[in-house]
C-alpha cells in the first residue's frame, strides 16, 4: 500500500484546498492530511487563521478522500510523522518547491501544481474587509508598529496623525504613509482604526473622540491616568460597538501566554510571590525623564510588570504600597510597588535611572518559574525544584518585536473573532488604571514635599 502524507492549515477551506487533496490521494493508496494547531501557525507566522481547528479538520473530513487526518503541533513533526506512519510519498502545493527537498532522504517529494488564483488570504481579504489603521504620533514607537504590521494580514497602515505639521510631514515622507496635522476629525474620517501613540496624557482625549466617531482604537499603554476614565473608555465603546484594546504588547505574546497559563496549571504548586521588573537607563534629554508629571519609570514601564502580577493574582489586592527614588526635578527614576493579596505577595520593580536585573520570578508552593530578560517578550522560561537538577525549558517561539500578535489579535477583534480575548481583559486594565491613578496620586503628594524641601 503507497501512503501519502500532505500538510495544511486548511483555512477557510477552498477549491485549491480540495483539488491540492484530490492530487494527492491520486499519488497513492492512503492519503494521511496534517491539519495545523492554531498554536503552531502563531508560531510560524499565520496570525490570522480564522476557522478553528475544530472546522479546519471537519472540512478536510467531508471532502471524503483524507484516510486518516492527523494534527501538526510543532517543528520537525514532519520527518517524525514519515517515519512513524512509513509514508512513501510527501506532498504540498507548488508554493512551497523546493521547501521540503530535505524531506527527500526519508520519501519520494511530490510538489504539486497549485490551483490559480485562490489562497485562504484572498478569502480572507473578502471576507474581512481590509481595515485601514492611522496611527497618532510620530514618534519612537510609530517606525516599529508600522514595520510589524505588515506582518499581519487584513490591515494597512495608511495615515499618521500629529498636530506638528512639521513632524506629521517628515514621518509620512520617510514611511510613505499620510500625513494628517489639521482636523483631527478629517483624519479619522480617512481611517476605520487607530492606533494611539502619542504622550501618555493625550491617550484618553484621542481615544474618546475616536470611539465616538466610530472608530476602533488601539491604545498604548498606559490607557488611562484613572479607574474612571478606563471604564467610560470601554463603556463608551461597548455603546458605539467598536473595540478598545489597551496595547501592552508582553499580554499578546504567545509565549507569555504560555508562561501565565503553566504557572495557573498547579506546576509549581500555589503561586504565592511574583516579583518582575523592567529596567532600561534612560538618556537625560528623554521626555521620561523630563517630564516630571507623566514621564518617569512607572508611567513608562509599569504595565509590563503590573501585567504578570493582575494575570496571576486578579485584581483584587489588599493594599499596595509605592515607593520612588525621585530625581531633582520629581521624576521617578526607580519605583518599586508592594502588592498583598489574600495569599501572596507581589513586586514591580521599574527604572530609567536605575538599572536592574530585568527577571520574572513567580513563586509557588512547588517550585517557580524563572523568565530573564527579557522576559516581557518571552523568548524563554525555566522552571525549577526543590531539587536543583530538575529544570524545565520552555523555548516558546517570539517573531519580530512581539507588536504583531498584539496587532493580530485586534483585527481579529474588530472582524468579530473573540479567540484571544483573555489575553488581557477589560477588568485587568482598569486594575492597571487604579494602580496608576494611586501612584499619580502618591506623585503628586511627594513632589509637594520634595517642592517644600528646596
Ligand atoms: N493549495 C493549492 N492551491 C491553492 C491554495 C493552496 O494547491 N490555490 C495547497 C497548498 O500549496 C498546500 C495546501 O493547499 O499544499 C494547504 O494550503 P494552505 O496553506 O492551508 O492554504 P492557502 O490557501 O495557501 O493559505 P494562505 O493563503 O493562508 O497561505
């Protein structure tokens, strides 16, 4: 018997999908189709798979010529799988000639003609219509968001807000994307959705007057300067039926999602300590470290480390307590913030003038997680034991500078996908906005003594 083995993601299922199968039963006696996990097309790049593997593989079974349909999880499973299963022959479509020459050591490779004009990403695009992102702000952050949503299908990056005439029309002619400085209504009349990158105090501003006119945002961090603000942010949204995503891009990493999920499933026993922080000097002539009001360490880098700590503990703590080294003019150049819970303890540790180790610790009754710097992207993760030899690895795959899964899952949203909504929920942001509100509080109190002491 000549057994046949192809692989897919299957999306959407169509007609090249159909006759790629057909063609490939023909090659044999036994067609065997590996349908991939969502977990493993994040991981080689297909962000935006919008059937479930649950459909992805129910479709492959009614074509009726799939013998046996297996699951494709990782790396490296298509030489276990030949092996395995004794195949004689490995087919793909013409798009991937010459891919899987490696594969010819262990079978007969088979590329077969693919059918014209029909892809999962063309349905996809008609499906979704393509949404049309502008970005408010020109600064740092904006090259990189620009650069990573490429990688994601069904949205385009086409306009770029900033009331600096001169700033808008430098950045729109260097990244060839639109410049907008005037009306900030006729920029997002050129937009489905928007992407708030601006100074931290502009955030709220632009994000209400672009959920009131309809459009989606995406905010960076932090959303809001107090509780109140984040819920009639999200409110507000609910109404007007568009979504509003806070943008801590750490929350969206596949690998960090990975991490939260291992520390709930009981390895290392309770979690009873998480300790995470998040350091980087920053140079003087910086607005973080300028601006005493809404620069600083915490404002600039405490949601990555407030992220891991709401994920693990929920929002509900005991009390917190803040903590700064402040610079001559207010600025926090390191803060460290004590959270107690009803059972654990937790620890955010931020610095622009104070530079230390960038870890994450969580701590349970069996043994702790340890992720290095840095570990907000979650390239790697340990954990360990009582018993110094026992150590787990987890290498999870991290692609670009981690923007993309963050840019994924919004358009996702915005198609109607809820598939990643858990990845950081509307009451973990709105906890961040309370911690936030309470050290802006805390700020202002110290700068008055600090003001009172000169
Ligand atoms: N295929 C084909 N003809 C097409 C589309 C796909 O022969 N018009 C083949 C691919 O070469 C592959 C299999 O079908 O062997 C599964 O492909 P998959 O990646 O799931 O589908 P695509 O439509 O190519 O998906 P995407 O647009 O997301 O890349």
């Amino acid at each position: 018997m000549k057994k046949v083995i192809t692989y897919g993601t299957f999306d959407l299922f169509h007609e090249g999908h159909y006759n790629l199968l057909k063609r490939a039963k023909a090659l044999g006696d036994y067609l065997i189709v590996g349908v991939t996990t969502e977990y493993y097309d994040l991981q080689r790049g297909k962000l935006n798979v919008v059937d479930s593997i649950v459909d992805r593989i129910e479709n492959v079974k009614k074509t009726g010529l799939a013998d046996e349909i297996i699951v494709e999880d990782h790396e490296g499973q298509k030489q276990e799988d030949i092996q395995k299963m004794n195949v004689d022959v490995f087919t793909v479509g013409s798009d991937w000639i010459g891919v899987f020459d490696y594969l010819k050591e262990l079978c007969e490779v088979i590329y077969l003609e693919r059918t014209p004009e029909i892809s999962s990403s063309i349905l996809r695009a008609h499906k979704y219509p393509i949404v049309q992102m502008g970005m408010i702000g020109s600064g740092r952050i904006a090259p990189r968001f620009l650069a990573e949503a490429k990688y994601v299908s069904g949205v385009n990056v086409r306009a770029v807000y900033n009331p600096n005439e001169k700033s808008a029309r430098k950045f729109g002619r260097i990244h060839e994307v639109e410049p907008y400085f005037g009306s900030f209504a006729d920029f997002l009349s050129e937009v489905d959705a928007i992407y708030i990158a601006s100074p931290h105090e502009t955030h709220y501003e632009y994000a209400r007057m672009a959920i009131e006119a309809g459009r989606h945002v995406l905010c960076e961090k932090p959303l809001t300067f107090t509780v109140r603000e984040a819920r009639d942010l999200y409110e507000l949204a609910k109404e007007r039926g568009v979504v509003l995503m806070e943008g801590i891009k750490t929350a969206y990493c596949p690998g960090f999602i990975q991490m939260m999920n291992v520390a709930k499933s009981g390895r290392i026993g309770e979690v009873r300590d998480v300790e995470a922080c998040f350091s980087r000097i920053t140079a003087p002539e910086l607005r973080e470290m300028r601006d005493w009001e809404f620069g600083g360490a915490f404002l600039e880098f405490g949601s990555y480390t407030l992220l891991p700590i709401f994920k693990l503990f929920g929002s509900q703590y005991e009390s917190v307590e803040f903590d700064s080294i402040l610079a001559e003019n207010g600025v926090d150049l390191y803060t460290k913030i004590h959270f107690r819970y009803k059972d654990g303890l937790a620890l955010s540790k931020t610095g622009i003038g104070v530079k230390s180790e960038g870890q994450l610790v969580i701590a349970g009754t069996k043994g702790y997680i340890l992720a290095e710097s840095p570990w907000w992207l979650t390239k790697s993760f340990v954990v360990r034991y009582e018993d110094p030899g026992r150590i787990e690895r987890y290498s999870p795959k991290f692609l670009g500078d981690g923007l993309r899964y963050e840019i994924a899952d919004f358009v996702s949203k915005i198609n109607g996908g809820n598939r990643m909504g858990y990845c950081l929920t509307q009451e973990e942001s709105v906890a961040m906005a309370g911690v936030v509100e309470r050290f802006m509080e805390n700020r202002v109190h110290r700068a008055g003594h600090l003001a009172a002491a000169q």
